[in-house]
C-alpha cells in the first residue's frame, strides 16, 4: 500500500481555503489582516508546492514558477505594509490577493494526480 504524505493535501487545503470566499465565508476586510492573509497564502503555496514536487505531482519548472511568485508576494505584502499612502497599500493587497487567487488555481490545474 502506498503511504501519501499528509503535507500532500495542502494544495486541495488551499483551494479549499479560498473557496470559503465563494461561499459566504468572510475574507480579511482592515489592512493588517489582508496582509497577514498574503503573507500567510504565499507562505502556505510556496510550502505546498515544494510537497507536491517532492511527491512528483508537480513538474519542477511549474514548482519554480509559484515558488518564485509566492516569495514575490510576500515582498508585495511587505511594500503595503510599509505604504503609508492607505490607497496605495490597499491596490497593492488587491493586486497581491488577486495573484495569490491565481497562483493557487495554477497549481490546482498543473498538481497531477499519482495513482
């Protein structure tokens, strides 16, 4: 029989996680919070994409892609932080959040399922 690692699951974790969007669940609203959801998504994805292509689902340049994207949002998230402009930081979060949206749906449509 064959054992899947419990880390594997993170990126069905993560669809699931922003599917809550979808169905009424509340997405961070004030500034800190937004940023503390891309900080905390990237860090998840870039950690979910390592697992999957540490368990062959997910080729090596599709892993370097998000890899490199999830650590540019978490820059992304730091810029708006340190915004002092509230207008600014918060298109800069809409932009990150978006990204981070797209990321997860990337790795959701490149993840092969190892049988």
């Amino acid at each position: 029989m064959q054992r899947i690692h419990r880390l594997s699951f993170l990126p069905f974790l993560l669809l699931a996680l922003s599917a809550c969007a979808s169905l009424g669940i509340e997405t961070p609203q004030n500034t800190p919070d937004r940023i503390a959801y891309v900080t905390s998504g990237a860090d998840a994805l870039v950690v979910s994409t390592t697992n999957a292509l540490a368990a062959h689902t997910i080729s090596s340049a599709d892993a370097q892609y998000v890899s490199t994207a999830g650590r540019g949002l978490s820059g992304l998230a730091a810029a708006a932080a340190a915004d002092p402009d509230p207008t600014s930081a918060s298109n800069r979060l809409a932009l990150a959040e978006n990204i981070l949206k797209q990321l997860q749906q990337y790795v959701a449509n490149h993840q092969k399922v190892k049988t």
